[in-house]
C-alpha cells in the first residue's frame, strides 16, 4: 500500500506539471474576458496558485523521504500529504488569489518602482536628474539615427566599402547590457560570474557554436577579470544598441564579401564613429530641429517635478548634453519656464569624471547664447545655468554635503556606478525596456515556462536523493521516466545521440548514457540527465523569448547577467520610467525582497 500511494502521488506531479501546462497554454491567443485589468488578475492567479501547488508538491517529497527512512509503515502520513498537492491543484484551478496585497494588484508589473535596497522617500532630501533617457524618453528614431551617422561617418571618413551605406539599423538585434570584445569584434552576454553565455556570442551576424566559443577563449567558458579589463567593454546604456548593430554589420559585410579584417581596428573604428556622433552635434542639430519626432512627450513629467518640489524635495538637472540641446528639449517637454523646476541646473558635467575631480571650476553660462562666462562661479544663483564642474564643489556651494541625495539616471557607470561607489548616494536607475519585459514575462508562455522550470528544478532536487535499491524510490523514477521519455527535448537528444556514436568514446558507450532506451526505464543518471537536457531547452525557450539572438538583458543561462549583477549592486531601485514614480505617496517605503544565500531560509529571512 505503501509503494501504492508514492507512486501514485508522483504521477500526480507529473500530472500537475502537464495540467498546469494545458491549463495556460489553452488560453493562448484568447480574448480573456474584461479586458487587460482582468488578465493582470488572472496571471497573478496563475502565479500564485502555482505556487501552492510547488509547496504542496515539496511538502510530499519531504514525507516520502521521511517514509523511506523510517523503520514504521507512514503511509497515512504519505496519502496525507498527496491530499494536500490535491487540494492545491484543486485551488489552482478555481482560481482563488491568495497573498495579494491592494497596493500590488492596483500597479501593473511594467509601471512598478523596484528596490534593491531599503528607501524611505520621507528622508530624501535632494533628487537630481540626469536628461537623456531620463527626462528625455526618445523615439525609436533616434537609435537609427545614431546608426546612421556611424555609419556614414565609417564611409565618409574612415575609408570603409560605400556598400555599407545599404546597411539599416535593426532594432531587434541586440540588447543592453552585451560585452564586445575588442580584440576579438565578437559581441557576447557575459554572467555575473564572469561566464560567457553558450548561444549568445556574434561574429558579424553568425552565432557561433559552443566549440568555437571554446575555441577562441582558450577551452573554457570563463572571463578572466584582467582580460575584461584589458580587451573587453560594456555596452551598457540605450545609445549602445547602434554601437552593437553597427559593429555586427560592419564585420558580417567583410565576411560576406571574403574581405581579410583586423577585428581590434574594425572595433576601435566603430567605436570612433559612435563618439564622433555624440561629440560633434551632429545627432544633437538633427533632434533639435525635429523634436516632435525624437521626443516622446509625457504630461506626467512636469506634475512628477512639482509633487516633488511640494513635498520639499530640492531638484536638480545634471546631465553631460550641452545647454542647447537640453534647453530645447526640456523647452518643448516641460515649457519655457523648465528651469523653474530645478533649484540648480548643470550642463556638460563630463560624467563620470565629475564625481572623481576634485578641482574642475563651474562655469556660468549666458541664457540667450550659451557663452561660457569669465566670472569665477562661487556660488550658485537661482534660475541660472552652469557647465563642467565638479561634485565637490558642487555639494559645497549647494548646501548639501550633509544631505541624503537620490540620482537618477540610465547609464551604468556615468548614473549609477560612480555616484554610489564614491559618494554614497542613493541611485534610481532609469530602464526603459523593463516596460517590454515584464509585458512579456506575464504571458501565458511566459507563465508556463516558468512553471514547467520550477517542475523541473523541483524533479532535479528530488531525483537526485532518490535510492534505486528502494521500491518506492524505484516507483517514483518509473513514473518519471514514463513521462520523459515522451518529451521532444529527450527524443531529440536520443536521435542526436545514435547519429553522432561514431563519434563517442569507448567511455561513453560503455557507460551506457548514451544508449537508446527501450520500454521507457532509464537509470538515475539517464533520468537526471533528461532532466537537465529539457531544463535547458525551457532556458532556452524562455531566453529566446526576450530576444532571438541575445536573451534577456537580466538572465544568463543559470545566473543573472554582469548587467543585472551590476543593477543589484549600484542601483537602489529601478523601474521603466521616471513618471512612475508619481503613482507611490511622497513619503512612499520602498522595501527590497529579501537577498539569501542557499544556506538561509526564506522564511526567517526579514
């Protein structure tokens, strides 16, 4: 009876696992009825609801581990707690939210604030802005004008093939937060744990295969620190996606072609043409002439500013785009009195050396046109504009050496580095396409790949303690290979397996790991295997979901990205646009989720 109920209670996972699937996935391409409020609940009925299923499931395998050491015959105890992982899936499908605070169902995911660490609003005492991609949210147009003037520039100064004038800029090629490897003009996510991600590594526009990977880095997926540092560079910001694009095209056309090319000066030359198109105005004359097409205009953003100013908030603008440029954005987005929001307004700062230099002067600058004056700035005046300088000076003449501040800007290190590292600041970073992903991440795929990786993960940690030798044990692993061995990812891999044997050690063969299997018994290894393969399908599945060929920004394929490693550890809270703020009181508490390590329980972490 015993042996009975285990196995019965695992094909009841199994059975879970696939109800759950055919629960979501029915509802694909559905019209969910009472528009998008009522699918927002519905996926956090999902979410939730599978979760009690997850606990539930884990509550089981605890009492069968239990069962198989203990010397009396708990099947009570075993049938029990099959009930509850019955009761849960019963939950699931009435669709009962539970644990859902009001706060949490009125704000959609795309429009939250998250928190890295604790902020309590209340104790702000001074907020600064940077412009670009902050204040200033822009069109898609100006990505591809940015790749176009590169691209010209590559042309028209540089010596490169005209036909690379045919060259468009492609939006959906890559993502922020990618490495390029200078030496190298190959474009890779890399980990938080300094490994490059398999699937994820460009030549021009050719993926390259894990071998080749292999290859280039000396056998081994691993960075070293020093060879990033040395070879290496972030793409870290919005302006990046052109660089990134512009690099890709420029190698695939040599390649195209049968061109011979040193990748470290084809890198250094795109890198040249981005600078050139930031540095010279040429991008900044095209936008301000046309700002109804480069600028997204917000009405939340001019009432953001003056709920802050009323609740006795000092702002200020400090961005590194010249006078002119800002004046007529923020002219067009805010009104002609834009510099009334802002106790003190700083142009061409030059970040991120502002926040390092001690003794770079503040430079006054005249209203009308721009002209730097001669006059030595000690002191800032009201309603008055200021260039260069330094955050020494700046926090000295402003009064606020002794105040809690809070930055917020897009780019890593000119935003969010620097000012954490060297001042303490307090840093919100500003990310645009969070929008798109969370959108993305409450679909109903999205939904059933997270939970069908959950199933798996859960599988892996059980699987991994089970004894063979034990009967209920050896159920439990008969149900699972029933189950796995009718997985596409396991067929898959089986056919690939057979093709490629002429290539197998006489290890592997003797092992027998990579043998076809009959009438569905697989051993342990095979069984953990499957599962490992068919993870790392739904990894994949889920990656490619953000983006074809890069994943998402946030996720490598078993840890976070260097870039959301990054926003952890310099950005105190984060969200897609500055104006959501606007949806939390002013003395609003921002609390992060706890950070535990394997060893912690989440449950005593507060």
């Amino acid at each position: 009876r015993t042996q009975a109920a285990m196995s019965g209670a695992a094909l009841r996972v199994v059975r879970a696992y696939r109800s759950y699937g055919a629960h979501v996935g029915g509802a694909r391409g559905g019209v969910v009825p009472g528009g998008a409020e009522a699918a927002r609940r519905r996926s956090r009925t999902d979410v939730v609801a599978w979760r009690a299923v997850v606990d539930a499931t884990t509550a089981w395998h605890a009492a069968l581990r239990r069962c198989a050491s203990s010397s009396a015959a708990p099947t009570k105890e075993v049938v029990m707690e099959d009930e509850r992982l019955v009761e849960a899936i019963a939950r699931y499908r009435a669709g009962h939210v539970v644990g859902m605070d009001e706060v949490s169902q009125k704000i959609h995911p795309s429009h939250r604030v998250y928190a890295n660490n604790e902020l309590h609003m209340s104790d702000v005492d001074v907020i600064g802005f940077d412009y670009d991609y902050t204040l200033a949210n822009y069109s898609g147009e100006l990505l591809r004008l940015v790749y176009r003037l590169a691209r010209d520039y590559l042309i028209d100064n540089m010596g490169y093939p005209s036909e690379l004038a045919a060259s468009e800029y492609d939006p959906s090629f890559a993502i922020r937060g990618l490495t390029v490897d200078r030496r190298k003009a190959l474009l890779m996510k890399v980990s938080s744990f300094n490994a490059i991600t398999f699937g994820t590594v460009f030549r021009g526009r050719q993926r390259l295969e894990e071998d080749e990977i292999l290859h280039e880095y000396g056998g081994s997926r691993f960075v070293s620190f020093s060879y990033r540092e040395e070879a290496m560079a972030p793409l870290a910001d919005l302006f990046s996606l052109p660089h990134a694009c512009l690099l890709a095209d420029t190698v695939q056309h040599f390649l195209d072609q049968g061109f011979g090319y040193d990748p470290e000066s084809v890198a250094s030359d795109v890198h040249q043409a981005i600078q050139y198109v930031h540095k010279s105005g040429a991008m900044h004359n095209t936008v301000m002439t046309n700002l109804d097409q480069f600028l997204d205009k917000d009405p939340r953003l001019r009432e953001l500013l003056d709920v802050l100013a009323a609740s006795q908030k000092q702002l200020f603008l400090l961005t590194n785009s010249d006078y002119a440029y800002v004046n007529a954005g923020l002219t067009y987005l805010l009104g002609p009195d834009w510099r009334s929001c802002f106790q003190l307004v700083v142009v061409s700062a030059a970040k991120p050396a502002f926040y390092t230099k001690k003794d770079t002067p503040f430079r006054e600058l005249g209203l009308r046109d721009a002209r730097q004056k001669f006059k030595r700035v000690e002191r800032f005046k009201p309603g008055k504009v200021y260039a260069k300088g330094c955050v020494h000076k700046m926090l000295k003449m402003a009064g606020w050496e002794r105040k809690h501040v809070l930055y917020f800007g897009d780019s890593m290190f000119s935003d969010w580095v620097e000012p954490r590292r060297a001042h303490g600041w307090t840093t919100g970073g500003i990310i645009k396409e969070l929008d798109e992903y969370m959108v993305t991440s409450h679909t109903a795929e999205f939904k059933e790949l997270r939970a069908k990786l959950g199933a798996v993960n859960d599988m892996l940690l059980v699987v991994q303690e089970l004894d063979p030798a034990r009967e209920a044990h050896a159920a439990q692993l008969q149900a699972l290979c029933d189950w796995l061995v009718s997985l596409p990812s396991y067929k898959k891999r089986q056919r690939a397996l057979v093709d490629n044997a002429d290539q197998m050690s006489d290890e592997e063969i003797a092992s027998g790991a990579a043998a076809p299997v009959s009438f569905g018994r697989l051993s342990k290894t095979q069984v953990l295997d499957a599962l490992e393969n068919e993870r790392r399908v739904l990894r994949k599945e889920r990656q490619m979901g953000h983006n074809y060929n890069f994943g998402s920004m946030f996720h490598s394929d078993t840890s976070p990205s260097l870039f959301a490693f990054s926003l952890m550890r310099y950005c105190d809270v984060y969200t897609a646009d500055v104006a959501n703020f606007l949806q939390y009181p002013a003395d609003h508490r921002f609390y992060p989720n706890p950070k535990i390590l394997p060893h912690q329980d989440p449950k005593r972490v507060v």
